[in-house]
C-alpha cells in the first residue's frame, strides 16, 4: 500500500498531500555481544552432540535496533539433522524460562543457535527478506570502521551469504576482571614451562651447579606460586562482591 502511494505521489495528478513520511530502512549494522558464559555453553553443548546437530535458546536484552546482548544460555531437547532440529518445543521453552525467573535471570529469549557438525561453520546471521531484494531495497552491503574486515570463506558464499542471509557482527564482552585472568594464565603458562624445563635440566647437574643455578635469574617455582595466590585472592574478592552486589541491588 505505500508502495503504491508512493507511485502515486510521483506521477502529475495523482499525489495526494505530498510525499510519504520516511520509514526506517533496514541495515546490516547489527551487532551481538555475547557473555563468556553463554559462549562456553554453546560451545560445550555442541560439542556433546557429535556427531548430531543440537541446538538452544539464547537469553539477553535487545539494547536498541541494532544491538543484542546475550546474557546466557539453554539447551533444549531437539538433536537429529535437517530442518528438524530447528523445531522450538514451546512448553518446554516456558517451563525453563519460569525456572530460570526463580533463580533470578528473568531475560527473555532474543534468538536461537544449533551446530553444524562437519559442516561450514556459519556465525550469528539474520535473513533477507526476499520482497525487499524485489523491491530493490536490499540491505546495504557496507562495512564499517568497527574492526578490521572479516572476509567470508568460499563455503558460506556457496550455502547463500549475501543472497538468503547476512552475517551479524559478534563480539565478546571482557570485563576488567576478565582481562586480568587471561593475563595472569598466559604468564602461568610460561612459568610451568620454564619449571618444568628447570626440571628436566636439575636432573642433569651436579650438586655444586644445582647450589648456584637460581644465581641471577629468576626462579619459575616461586613466581608461579605468587601467581597463583594472586589469581585465587582476585577471584574469590570478585565472587564475594558479585554476590553482595546481587543481593544489595536485587
């Protein structure tokens, strides 16, 4: 219908009280931020169920037009292969949606996953509206200064990217916290090398050379016990703050 107010608004005799008011127009601007939690979920459960394909419920908030945060989220029952898998169990999705209120996540259900095992791996995605590309209307295939380009693989143009479907943009949400944890394990990691290279190189020496090996140089052992006291401490300090904050602002 506006379509055709539209036509008749631009040819001579016809418009009626000028031109149309303008209307949103649909983008690819969207962006999904998913929690740690949630990622590691999604990533166990369909790891579990292979070589089937299985799928889930995401919960969050839709922030405005353009932005999605996902929060957390479940499994449901469905596994097999094809179209069937896709298929929601709506009593099921309300019971644990009442279930989850009472432990106090109360997000509602902004989207769905499922895997593709030994398949082309296809991220977060939102369909074309076919009436739209009849139209001309299509959404803007444009980029943006957020990131650096991510170029689609062969296997995604030929199962329909760009023609049936458009990929969202995805990112992670990393707290301070987050970001001192990674950190802290990465050194962890170097460390428990070094020990264990320390290790394999004590067995080696003789008594005098194991009596000044640590002389000038830093001792692996000591530093990773350090590390590990400091990662334990800041971990529990955020747990008890999360709780209190849970119960002080609930």
């Amino acid at each position: 219908m506006d379509r055709l107010l539209r036509l008749g608004a631009a040819m001579p005799g016809l418009g009626q009280g000028g031109p149309p008011a303008d209307g949103p127009i649909v983008d690819t601007a969207e962006q999904v931020y998913i929690s740690s939690l949630a990622l590691l979920k999604m990533l166990k459960h369909g790891r579990a169920g292979v070589p089937m394909e299985v799928m889930g419920l995401m919960l969050g908030e839709f922030v405005d037009d353009y932005t999605v945060r996902v929060i957390d989220v479940f499994a449901m029952p469905q596994s097999g292969t094809g179209v069937s898998v896709e298929a929601v169990d709506p009593v099921f999705q309300a019971k644990m949606l009442d279930m989850l209120r009472q432990t106090g996540r109360p997000e509602m259900v902004v989207g769905w996953y499922h895997s593709h095992p030994g398949k082309v791996v296809i991220d977060a995605f939102r369909l074309i509206n076919p009436n739209m590309m009849v139209l001309g209307q299509e959404p803007r295939q444009t980029t943006s200064n957020l990131g650096h380009l991510q170029k689609p693989s062969i296997q995604a143009l030929i199962h329909g990217l760009n023609r049936h479907y458009y990929s969202i943009s995805i990112n992670y949400h990393y707290s301070d916290h987050c970001k001192m944890n990674e950190s802290t394990l990465h050194s962890m990691l170097d460390l428990a090398k070094a020990y264990n290279k320390a290790l394999e190189e004590e067995e080696k020496m003789t008594p005098e050379q194991l009596a000044i090996k640590n002389v000038g140089k830093r001792d692996p052992k000591r530093h990773l016990e350090e590390q590990v006291d400091q990662l334990m401490s800041a971990n529990i300090i955020q747990n008890l703050g999360a709780m209190l904050h849970t119960i002080a602002f609930k």
